[in-house]
C-alpha cells in the first residue's frame, strides 16, 4: 500500500507522459511516470457478473409476487413473453434492460430471452451496441399447456436454435456469445432435450437453464419423467451437464445431485432475491461450496425483482443468516466470500475467468469505479468519517450502496457508464 503525504491511501495510479510547472522549471515533462492520486472514498472493484437473469421478463420486475413458481409462470410469465415476437416492443425492453443493468455495474450478464429468434438476436445487437459483455440464449421449449401459442414443436425449436447460433456468431461481435437454453425440464420433451444437447456439443457452446427450484415443480418433473432417479438425471443424460452449463436455483438439489455437479464441471446460479419472492426455498450456498460446485450470483429477473447484482449480494448473505437462525452450526457465509461470488465467482461459473472476474494480468479490465461518498448517495458522510480503516470502503458499498456509487463502469476496458443514450 502506498501512502499519500496527507496521510490517506493511494488510491488512483495513472501512468503516462505528465506536464506541468514546478518553481524551479516553467515546464517540466515527466516521461512515463506513475502518478498516484489520494482520493479518499474511491475504489475500483471487478466487474459484477449476473449469471442469470431473464432480460424478456423486466417489463414486469417489481410485480406479480402473488404466486408460487408453477402459477406464476402460468398466469404471468408465459403470456408477457409471447409478446417478445413485436420487435418494437422487445427492442423498448430490451434497451431498458441492458441500460439498467450495466448502470447497476453488470459488466456481464447471461440472458434468457424468449423463444423468438429476431427478438433474442436483437438482444445480442442491443447489448453489443451499449457494449455490455453477454450470454444470450433463444428460450428452447415444446411443452406448455397453459399458453398454448408460446411453444415450438421440436423441430421448429432445433432449426431456430441452428439459426440464431449462426446468425449471431456471424455478427462477430467481440464480447456477445450464444447459449444452449432449454427453459427447464416441464417445458421441453426428451426429444427436444436430445437435439440441445447434441447442439450444444457439436459447437462447444454454453448451456443454461433451471433446476429444482420449488417443491411442486420436483413433482412434476418425477411425473414428466418417471424414468429419471433424479432431476438432475435428466439433463446429464441428454448431455447437457458441461463444464459451460450453469443452472439457475438449485435450492432442494441432494448432495449426491451437487456431486454430479461437480464431476462434470456444471455450475449453480444462485438467485436469493427470487427464490425467497416465489416462496421457492433458501439454497443452502454453504453446502454448494463445500461440494466444489462452481457458484454465481443472478437477479433471476423477474421472479427477482431487483435488477442489481448488489442486491444479490445483500439476500446472500441474508440466505445464509436465516439458515443460521434455523441451525447455529451453519457456517454463515462472509461478505468476503459474497463479493467474490458476484465477481470472481460469476466468471468462474460462467467459465469465462481466463478472461475477467478480477484484475489478474492478462485479463479484460471489467470495473467498476465506486464512490462511497458519492454526492446525492445514500450513505452519509458522517458515517464513514467514523471509521478508522480504509479497509472498510469496500463492505459498506455492497452493503449500503447501489447505483449512486457506481460512478463509472468499464467493459474491456471501455467506459460504459456514464454512456451516451444510443436509444
Ligand atoms: N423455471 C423458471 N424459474 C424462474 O424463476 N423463472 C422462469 O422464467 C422459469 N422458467 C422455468
């Protein structure tokens, strides 16, 4: 750590050409010098990750909590996405969604669209052109007996699907990438399943989609499937457990179901905000860690109804408190531990930390730069003129923050935030 002369951190270091004036010298050049600025309150953080989030349903986020799972899909969730085929209308949410999400510091984002092709392309365009770091996936699914003009048939999901990989890996944008994305098990037939697995192999792509999420859905999936031991049988026989799956929710996986997690490198998202806003169930992220599952945090928009990873952190470690509350030998865990799920551990889950999750060398400069005593925020200066330690910056943002302290966001080391309305 290096110290200022006024006795705070150094918390900026520039390095270039700088020119200035000194007493002794009009103009002096300092060539390829380090300049390193106290600017007390100020930090920069990786990137936040959400590693699943439903970008279609943010035209209701904030509504609609009156339901479990099951019903909720049913009344709401399935009727709101058979819109997403007006492109007007899914370029309106769309827009709204990607602005929102990087203004609360998501450098990257993994999005289940709907089942339309244009509209899920137009998804890529949109966060390519705000410059935003994402997976996007055509929702995959031929079984829905509640809205029954929002599902394919196998055949004309697996042709979609070919063509929006195509389609979109020949836009060539840098930081946007296609996913495999059956919506769950109930919506999709094992022939369905079959043909995304092969997909997903034959051209190396990442895989998403949910998991025993709530209790209703498990006994569905033991009706729809009764030839599977376990919910997680199912997609590992259709080869859809990779090293480049990530599967939403997980809250009644078995230990023996986290073990196959591991083995074949398949990642859990974590989405705290939803699972307790449709009474789902609390994952136990503990237990998931101690299995060495690969974890990540999502909004799970809009069964969430925060679009802000910050939020996710916050219910995480709420989560794990009320699992301490039921049982005081639950090992709660840390707000160390939580920051790095946001960020590092979003990038692993998503296997993308070659590339960001932290400011190792050689990696994409994903940041975010943070003002805790942003002007018009909400923590109080009083506050934070209490504390003794530097070190403590950085809890209080997470914890007591939001957008307000995000002041700049940064996506392969271009700044993103503040950004001009390309709307
Ligand atoms: N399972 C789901 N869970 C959820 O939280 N949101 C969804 O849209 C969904 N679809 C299947």
């Amino acid at each position: 750590m290096c110290w200022s002369q006024r006795g705070g951190p150094v918390t900026h270091v520039f390095r270039g050409t700088f020119i200035h004036s000194t007493p002794e010298t009009a103009l002096q050049v300092l060539e390829d010098a380090l300049l390193g600025v106290d600017t007390a309150g100020k930090f920069f953080m990786p990137g936040m990750i959400d590693t699943h989030i439903h970008a279609s349903q943010y035209s209701y986020a904030g509504t609609a909590l009156d339901m479990p799972l099951l019903q909720w899909l049913n009344t709401y969730t399935f009727p709101v996405e058979s819109h997403f085929k007006d492109l007007e209308f899914a370029k309106k949410v769309y827009t709204q969604v990607v602005k929102r999400t990087l203004r609360n510091g998501t450098t990257t984002a993994c999005y289940f669209a709907t089942i339309h092709t244009d509209a899920s392309l137009l998804l890529g365009q949109i966060a390519n052109d705000f410059g935003q770091r994402a997976l996007v996936g055509k929702v995959c699914m031929d079984r829905n007996n509640s809205v029954k003009h929002y599902r394919e048939t196998v055949q004309e999901s697996v042709d979609e699907t070919h063509r929006f990989i195509k389609e979109l890996l020949n836009k060539k944008y840098p930081l946007v990438k296609p996913v495999v994305t059956p919506r769950f098990a109930p919506s999709c037939t094992e022939a369905l399943l079959e043909q995304l697995g092969t997909i997903a192999k034959n051209n190396n792509l990442h895989i998403q989609s949910h998991i025993s999420e709530n209790i209703d859905e498990l006994k569905l999936v033991k009706e729809l499937f009764p030839d599977s031991e376990t919910y997680t049988d199912i997609y590992h026989k259709f080869n859809l457990l990779t090293d480049k799956t990530i599967m939403a929710h997980g809250c009644h996986l078995s230990d023996k179901e986290l073990t196959v997690f591991r083995e074949t490198g398949t990642s859990l998202s974590h989405c705290p905000n939803s699972n307790v806003s449709l009474c789902s169930g609390i994952l136990d992220a503990r237990n998931v860690l101690n299995h060495k599952v690969k974890l990540g945090l999502g909004t799970d928009v809009a069964g969430g109804y925060s679009s802000s990873i910050l939020d996710a952190v916050r219910r995480t470690l709420d989560a794990s408190k009320v699992l301490t509350i039921q049982n005081p030998q639950h090992q709660t865990l840390t707000f160390e531990e939580v920051f790095r799920l946001a960020t590092l551990g979003g990038s692993q889950a998503l296997s993308l930390d070659d590339q960001i999750g932290n400011f190792e060398i050689g990696k994409d400069f994903d940041a975010l730069r943070v003002n805790v005593a942003a002007r018009g925020g909400p923590i109080d200066l009083v506050q934070f003129d209490h504390l003794t330690s530097y070190s403590l910056f950085p809890p209080i943002c997470p914890l007591k923050g939001d957008d307000r302290n995000i002041v700049e966001v940064f996506v392969a080391g271009r700044k993103v935030v503040p950004c001009e309305d390309l709307a």
